[in-house]
C-alpha cells in the first residue's frame, strides 16, 4: 500500500513533533533535577549553619553558667568560720562543649582555634570535677580537714586556669563568630 505524500508528511510532522516532546520532556526533566540537587544542597547547607549557630549558642550559655558556678561562694568563700563545714559543690557543665567535639561541625581549619580550645575547656572542666569528687570525699572521710582541703581548692591553679578558659571561650566565640546577638543564650537556669 502506498502512502499518500500529504499523509506521509503528516506521520513525518507528528514523529518530530513526538521526538521534540521526549526531547523537551527529558531537558525539563534534566533542568528539574539540577533545580532539586542545587535546592537540596543549599538546605543542607543551610541545616549546618543552624546547627552550627544552635551549638555555639549553647556553648555561650554553658560558659555563663559555668562563670557563674565559679563565683558560688562555696568556691570562693574566705571567713575561716565557714571553711570548716562540709559542702556539696555545684559542678561544672560541659555538654555543649561535648556536642561541638562530637558534632564534627567545627573540623574546618578556620574553626581549629575553636575546636582546640573547646577540647581544652572540656578536659580541664572534667578534671575539675574530679576534683570537686577528691574534695568532698577527703572532707567527707575527715571533716577536720575541711578548711584546708576547701582552701586548696579555691586557691588552686587549676581552679583559676579553668575561671581564665571560660573568659577566653567567650571572647573566641564572639571574635570568630560574631556577638551572637540572635544567638539564645540562657542556660536553662
């Protein structure tokens, strides 16, 4: 059988249409995938830096209240009279510093300041609170001995070297990430 020119024509328009349509299709296709990976990857992006603002906020307010633990009388106190009872010390926190450790957020060589820093404070906020541990155990087995073990405590190096970290955290976070005015700094307290 023998195609009519005018028919032929038609089915020939009609293919190239249709190949023009699947073309079409898989650049639309195409273009909306580029769209979907370029729009996943800046909400992954995104995501990061939220979180990445979130632990530093939290850092700020665990090193305000651990400033604040660092003032309780308890640590400080220097009337004699008081120093010969037993206390219960407060401890210091270090979760947000653990969660920056953790996080794997902070591995950037402009963050090695901050993560070095933030692995210090940490260790030294845990060997402190050992510490606390050995002194109020040495109290607990010979409470004569408060006074001096109390003293030794509030005058120890160890002590002042973790009240100067806490200050240098703070001003490493507002120097390399800005004030943090938006940041929520309240510790829950």
């Amino acid at each position: 059988m023998r195609m009519n020119p005018s028919t032929a024509y038609i089915v020939l328009g009609t293919v190239v249409i249709a190949i023009g349509g699947i073309v079409a299709t898989l650049g639309w296709n195409l273009r909306s995938t580029q769209n979907t990976r370029k729009m996943l990857a800046e909400a992954r992006i995104a995501e990061i830096k939220t979180r990445r603002q979130a632990l530093l906020s939290a850092v700020v307010a665990e090193v305000g209240h651990n400033e604040k633990t660092s003032a309780d009388p308890r640590f400080t106190e220097l009337d004699d009279a008081k120093l010969i009872h037993f206390t219960v010390y407060q401890r210091f926190r270090a979760d947000a510093l653990s969660g920056v450790l953790a996080s794997g957020l902070f591995l950037l060589e402009d963050d090695r300041e901050f993560f070095e820093a933030a692995t210090d404070l940490y260790e030294r906020i845990k060997d402190f609170d050992r510490r606390l541990d050995t002194t109020e155990d040495e109290i607990r087995r010979a409470p004569e001995t408060a006074q001096m073990w109390r003293i030794k405590l509030r005058d120890s190096s160890q002590f002042a070297g973790l009240k100067e970290r806490l200050g240098n955290m703070r001003r490493l976070v507002a120097t390399n990430y800005g004030s943090g005015e938006n940041w929520d700094t309240s510790s829950g307290d």
